[in-house]
C-alpha cells in the first residue's frame, strides 16, 4: 500500500514589488514627512560639521573668504601648545566635577520621593521641570541678581548670619565656577529629574510589594530593587549629562563672561573668542574637533560599558 503523498502548503503569493517594499514610490508619504528635518539635519548639522573638520586644516579667518592657506596640523598643534587651551578644557573638567554627581544624586533622590507621592505628583513634576524650560539668559539674570554683591539675596542671607562684608560670589575666582555650577543644577536638574521618574514607574510595584512582604525597609528596597533596576537610566543620565557640561557656554558667557580674568574661561568660551574676536575660524575648528573627540571618546565608553554589562547579566 503505497503512502500517500502531501503536497506542501503554500502562502499566497507574494509579488517582488511588495517583498521589496523599500523603493521611493511605495514609501512615497514617509519619504515626504522626513524630507523637511532631513534637509534642516544635512543643511545645520551634517554640513557645519564637515566644514569644521576640512577647515581646521587651513588657516580660514571669517574675515576674508574661502578657506585660506593650507595649514596642516598647525592649528592642532597651537592648541594643544597653548596654555589657554589647556585652562580652558580645565575650566570645563571642573565645572563638570561640580555639576555632574549633584545632578544624578539629587535628580534620584527626588525622583524616588515624588515617586511615593500618592496625590499630587504632577504638581513635583511641574516644579521641578519649570526651570529646565526657561531660556539660559532668563537664568542667568535670576541668578546674577541673586548673586549681586551688594544686594543680592544671597549677600542679604550672609548679613543676616553675621557677615559684615559678604563674599562677592561671581567676583571671585575661586567661588565664580561654583556660582555658576548653582545655577545650573537649580535649572537643568528637571530633565533628569523626569528621566528618573518615568524609569521608576517602569518598575512593577509588585516587587516593593512581595519585598515588604518580606520585611524589608524602604531603604532595603532602593538599595536592592530600585537602584539595580535603574542602572541603565542612571547610565544614560550620567553620560547626557557630563556631554550637557562639557558643552557649557550660555549660563558662563551671561553671569561672567569668562571671568574674573579667565577663571571661568570654558572651551566653546574659548572657541568663540578665537573665531569671532581673533578672527581665526580655523584654530577655532581645531579646538572644537578635539572637544568633539573628548566628548566622542566618553559616548563609545559609555556604549563599550553597557554592552559589558549586558554580556555579565
């Protein structure tokens, strides 16, 4: 007796035209709805940057035209010679040292107590997240007032404890970087601050639950649920955020302009001056690459570190 046979089963047919489906008449309408950010991204982000590169290499001056002589290495070379570059990248590491950690721990911490807030939570939202909306120059003039040496508030606050003389914070040296690092962790803590919160609210209350079952204290639940679980935010936020520092300019340029002398003078401060005072837009680029190499560098770390830890779990 002979077995019978079983034909496969087969699917409808399907054309090459709809297996491809990548070609521009049939994404026609999406092709359309990034147009106008894809022209704006190669028009003020993909063409400035190749600029920068090629022109660091020639001795361009925004005072004449073209890209000038042929330099070389020359303009990297200056810079990383010249003390003011080296102040300068200082100047940013420090600011960086001041505002980063506050800015992590202070947005976890009032992120975990918003969090536990049964009423009223989009009021802790709203508050802290005002600030990081509000224009740099905005900023800067609340704070220079505050900062006044004569009838800021914080000169009021120390005449009230006792300090006949209070210290001018954005007229020292050594306190100016710390009134300026004030500043912006009162304005941008928001942002993580809601990178925070919406992480734990990814966290199944089932967990805090099952381990109050069991005992545990609500510091034994941060430490053990909440902190290992948010590990991944916390690394994105720490890397955001020491990319935001390294960048810092706006809140340095409006409170102290790079002073007193050069104590708060930051890189883009830096590169600002030599292009549009000094008139060399290549030595300019040149310094720039290299911070965008510095701030390249810490992103791939940052990428080589999760995939690690990805691997590890």
């Amino acid at each position: 007796m002979s077995t019978p046979t079983i034909a496969p089963l087969r699917g409808p047919a399907v054309s090459s035209k709809q297996q491809g489906g990548v070609g521009f008449p049939e994404n026609k309408p999406a092709w359309l709805f990034l147009a106008p950010f894809g022209i704006f991204f190669v028009l003020f982000l993909v063409a400035p940057t190749v600029y920068m590169f090629i022109s660091s290499f020639f001795n361009t001056s925004i005072a004449k035209s073209g890209l000038g002589s042929f330099a070389g290495f020359a303009n990297y070379q200056e810079m990383l010679t010249k003390p003011e570059f080296w102040s300068s990248m200082w100047h940013t590491l420090q600011f960086t040292l001041y505002t980063t950690p506050p800015l992590v721990v202070l947005a976890f911490v009032f992120a975990v107590l918003a969090n536990r807030v049964r009423r009223g939570q989009w009021f802790f939202r709203l508050a802290f997240f005002v600030p990081f909306i509000l224009p740099s120059a905005t900023i800067s003039l609340i704070w220079v007032f505050i900062f006044a040496p004569t009838n800021g508030l914080f000169a009021q606050l120390q005449t009230w404890l006792g300090n006949a003389i209070p210290t001018p914070v954005l007229a020292d040296p050594s306190s100016a970087m710390i009134g300026i690092a004030v500043a912006t962790i009162w304005w941008t803590l928001g942002f993580n601050f809601i990178l925070y919160l919406a992480g734990l609210q990814d966290i199944p209350r089932e967990l805090y639950e099952a381990a109050a079952i069991d005992g545990t204290t609500p510091w034994q639940q941060i430490r053990y649920i909440t902190i290992p679980l948010l590990s991944r935010t916390t690394s994105l936020v720490v890397v955001l955020q020491i990319i935001a520092s390294l960048k810092v300019f706006d809140q340095v340029y409006l409170m102290t302009s790079g002073g007193p002398g050069t104590s708060t003078q930051v890189a883009l401060g830096l590169i600002t001056n030599t292009a549009f005072t000094d008139f060399r837009s290549g030595a300019a680029s040149a310094a720039s690459v290299l911070l965008f190499i510095v701030i390249l560098a810490i992103a791939i770390i940052r990428q080589l570190l999760e995939r690690n830890q990805e691997r590890t779990a």
